[in-house]
C-alpha cells in the first residue's frame, strides 16, 4: 500500500478508565465515601431514556446514606481493580499499551476532602500501581478529578459552589504531584469539566435544590474549577518540570439540523457554549460570548483580584477530550425524539448506538480540525468507544464486530485528521477493560477488550476474559495504526 504513515512513531496509543468506575474496595484502605458511591442502579423499564445521576437535596442524601433494603450502589463495587489491577495491567501490556488513562480518587488520598494529612494507604495503592504500569512500559495518564469529589465536601461546602474547594484541591494535587513526581508525566485536572451544567452534583458536588439560583451556583463552581485547575497546571509544572498537564472537555460536535440560518446560529451557539470551557483553559480567559450570556442571565461571577491572571498564565500543555458522537441542533421547538442527553434531534445519516448515541466517524475528523484550528495546541483524545450488550457464545468467545467496526472507523478518521495537519499525540479508547458505566450504573454498557464476568447487580465471578476486539487491537498498536 502507498498511504503515506498516519500516526507519528511516538503515538500513545491504549486505554482508559476512572477510579470511581473500576477500583470498587469503596471503603477499604481508609478511602472515604466519593460523590459516585452514592447513586444507585435505576433499571432501564424505570429509568426510561433519561440519564439522571445526581442527588439533588440533604435530604435525599440523608435518605441514601441510612440506607434500605435492596440498595444497589454498582460504583462500590467496581469491577475491583482495587485487587486485580496486577491481572488487568498485564492484559494491557499484552495488548501494547503505550498509555493507561486512569484517574486518583480524592478521597482515597484524602478521605474527607480536608484532612491537612493525606492517608498513606490511598498513596501507596497508587505507588503500586504506577510501578506495575512502569514495569511494562506503560506511561501512566492520570486524572485528578474524575467524578470523585469526596462526599464530606458536598455535606460541608456544598462542592464547588464554595471557593474553599479551590485550596483543598490543590492541596491534594500537590501532594499527589510530589509523590508520583517520577513515576508520572502527563497529568489531567477535571474530567469533562462541562458536565456540571448537564449534572451539578457529579460535575461539581453541588445539591442542586440547596441553591437559589441554579445556573449561577454553577457558574460560579465552574470558575473555581477552572481557578484550581490553572493553579494545578502551575503545581505540576513548578514540581514535576517534564511533565505534561492537559484539560479534559466532553466534546459536543454540533451540526444545524438545516442550512436554514437560524439553524446554523443555534448550533454556532451551542457549539460555542460548549468550546467555552477549553476556551477558558487553553486561551486563558472568558470569551466574549459568554460574558454576553452571564449578562443576559443575570449571573454574576464572584471573581478575586488575581484570579484573572491565574487563568491567563497557567494554561494547560494540552487538550484532551472525549468523543463518542455528534448531536444535531435546531430551531424548532420540535419533540426531543432521540433516548439521548443532550440533543433532541435525530441525524437521519447517522445509525445510533442502542443507548440512542449517534455514531460519527466523520464527526471526529472534524473536531479534530476545528478544535486545533481554533487552539493550536496539542490534542490527545482520552476517551472514545461503543457502549454494547456483549454476549459470550456457547463456546466462550465474545465476537464484538461492531465495537471492533466503531473503533477502525473512528481511528481512519484520526489517520486523516493527522494527514491534513492536525497534531494529535494519544488515543486512549474508553472501558478498555468492562466497568461500571457512569451514566446509567449499568455493567451491561460494555466497552472493553476485555470482558468482566459481572452483571448490574453485582453477580458473577470477576473473572476476565479477552473478547475478539482484544486481538484486534492489539494488531493496530502493533502496526501504529496501518492495519485497521
Ligand atoms: P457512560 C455522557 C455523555 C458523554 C460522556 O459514558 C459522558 C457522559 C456521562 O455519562 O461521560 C464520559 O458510562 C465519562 C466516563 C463515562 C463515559 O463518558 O454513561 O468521562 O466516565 O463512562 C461513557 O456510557
């Protein structure tokens, strides 16, 4: 074949997960209660298409830390990483991996978010796993904050509706960047740091119906967000000089449903609401559209004398992002037709997943290059993937073509990003290994390679298993990315 070489030498290709979704031992090794550990599995014929995934009043969280009969809290239990991260990290090396993104749970480290001493267990599980990771050559991609703020902030501060989180924060990423200072080289602050809006309580640790003003409280929990995060970025960089530390952003591609103008507006302005975040992190202040909206709204951001220069000089080395579909926008005020978050209208060229997301290849390309026209900087795409129902055959094996067909059509589209200019350094597909899913709490939303014996409700053996995508994979890691 005369294709010219897409990938560079030193692509970083592998896989990714998050604590909260994988470590379980929810309260083994001093770890405190996180965010996560308190939102219970809804079966599908209850929770119809929504995804809902905070708990919204005291109240309710009062309720669901007495407990009742039947609870199921799947994020306790993970698929126990916790015990078997020697047994998953050898899968993953088997399979090539350059990188392991993963992330730290807070309150492993600190279990109560405002401890002046940090737990030495949480530091050491962590120290293990990072030398196992080494063992192999696998460079460590790690998450600071990933949906795990610890609970005692939420009780306490109300999350990130409260500036006192900022110091806790980055107390906590101090002490992490010192500990792991030679075992740990690219760093990400706050995974999808735009979910907040979609999700107060998971984003930012925030009981909605506590506050008065919803989108304010929000606001202004994501400006100390984004004020810890420029304060971590100036952390890591001050301790650990070589390393890298990047911002996280659910990317939304957003299409107008028609050429008609007021579509196409619609979708400039969520597209723009949604860049706003890494506009923020990469370029260093507010845009312009988005005081516009503030002042529109009324919301008023409380900000200190300094903090503008925060943001302006502490901006991250790299943008990573997740991309698992594209959304269309429109101007009619039409039904919401789709089993989507958020988006209402349906894409009549694309084919969705069976949790209503709409595949889109093309869709990746493309934020590939208006993202790095707009930014210039490095892009790593950290999270990327088909959520399934497997089934293992009588014989044992797990033919997952369509999740091996989702992936060669994403990456191809990298391939031709990368030729047309874009600098795309990793590509970390998400679930590498089967977890808990985020939004539903479901094992059955399967992502991995690798199979995990457990159903949403906690039966089964744990016991791991290489699914047909597994091999698949580990050719295209092989082969940097020319045989798809
Ligand atoms: P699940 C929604 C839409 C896009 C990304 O999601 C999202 C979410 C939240 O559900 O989150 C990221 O597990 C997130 C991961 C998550 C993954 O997407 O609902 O960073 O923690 O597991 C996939 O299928």
């Amino acid at each position: 074949c005369m294709s010219q070489k897409r990938f560079p030498e030193d692509f970083l290709w592998g896989g990714a997960t998050a604590a909260n979704q994988v470590e379980g031992a929810y309260n083994e090794g001093g770890k405190g209660l996180s965010i996560f550990d308190m939102v219970q599995f809804v079966p599908k014929e209850e929770r119809g298409n929504d995804i809902e995934m905070d708990v919204k009043s005291k109240e309710e969280l009062e309720a669901l830390l007495a407990g009742k009969e039947g609870d199921n809290f799947p994020k306790r239990r993970g698929i126990d990483f916790y015990h078997r991260y020697q047994e998953d990290i050898a899968l993953f090396a088997e399979m090539g991996f350059k990188t392991f993104r993963m992330s730290i749970s807070w309150p492993r480290i600190f279990p109560n978010g405002d401890e002046s001493q940090p737990n030495e267990e949480g530091l050491a599980f962590y120290d293990k796993v990072f030398d196992e990771l080494l063992k192999y050559g696998i460079e460590p991609l790690v998450t600071l904050s990933h949906y795990e703020i610890p609970l005692n902030l939420v009780q306490k501060y109300n999350g990130w509706a409260d500036r006192s989180l900022v110091d806790l924060f980055v107390n906590y990423a101090e002490t992490v960047f010192t500990r792991y200072k030679d075992k740990v080289k690219y760093w990400l602050t706050f995974n999808e740091i735009n979910i907040s809006v979609f999700s107060p309580y998971i984003g930012s640790g925030i009981l909605i119906d506590e506050v008065e003003n919803k989108e304010q409280a929000v606001y202004q929990a994501l400006h100390h967000q984004f004020i810890a995060s420029a304060r971590a970025v100036k952390a890591c960089h001050e301790i650990i000089p070589n390393a890298k530390i990047g911002c996280m952003l659910a990317r939304m591609e957003v299409y107008p449903e028609t050429c008609n103008p007021d579509d196409v507006l619609v979708a400039l302005d969520e597209d723009q609401k949604n860049l706003f975040f890494t506009d923020v992190q990469v370029r260093g202040y507010y845009p312009s559209f988005m005081l516009s909206y503030f002042e529109e709204k009324n919301i008023k951001l409380n900000m200190l004398p300094g903090d503008e220069e925060i943001l302006l000089n502490h901006t991250v080395d790299f943008l990573s992002f997740s991309y698992y579909m594209s959304m269309v926008a429109t101007a009619n005020d039409k039904e919401k037709e789709l089993g989507n978050f958020f988006t209402g209208v349906k894409n009549p060229y694309l084919k969705a997943s069976d949790w209503g997301w709409q595949i889109d290849p093309k869709g990746l390309r493309i934020t590939l290059k208006k993202m790095y026209d707009r930014y210039q900087v490095p892009l790593f795409i950290v999270e990327n993937g088909l959520g399934a129902y497997d089934k293992m055959e009588e014989d044992g094996m797990i033919n997952d073509d369509y999740r091996i067909d989702y992936l060669k059509a994403h990456i191809e589209q990298m391939g031709e990003a990368i030729k047309e200019g874009v600098d795309l350094i990793g590509y970390t597909s998400w679930g590498c290994i089967d977890l808990i899913s985020a939004g539903t709490s479901e094992m059955s939303k399967r992502y991995g390679f690798i199979y995990v014996d457990q159903d949403d409700y906690g039966n089964g053996t744990l016991a791991r298993k290489k699914k047909k995508s597994f091999n698949w994979y580990k050719n295209v890691i092989a082969t940097n990315g020319e045989e798809l």
